[in-house]
C-alpha cells in the first residue's frame, strides 16, 4: 500500500498530500483512505 501511495503522490506533484493532510484537508483524508481501501481489494483479489 505504501507502494502505490507513493507512486500515485509522484504521479500527482502538483498536490502535496502530507501538507494537505497536516492542514487538515479532510477531502484529501477521504480520498488517501479511498485509495488504500481499493488497493486492498485488489490485493485480496488477487491472493485469492
């Protein structure tokens, strides 16, 4: 999971995602646990 917050926060230099989340960006929140929660899935599926 940490492997493809990276590479989606590389992919997107234009949004800082930590600074966002230190100043309580609570859209930028959702949408982090929305991307962990589809990688998950993902990787469930396929170990499945």
């Amino acid at each position: 999971m940490w492997v493809a917050y990276r590479t989606f926060d590389k992919l997107t230099p234009e949004v800082d995602f930590a600074t966002e989340l230190k100043n309580g960006n609570v859209a930028v929140a959702i949408f982090i646990a929305a991307l962990f929660v589809s990688i998950a899935i993902i990787v469930g599926h396929a170990l499945n």
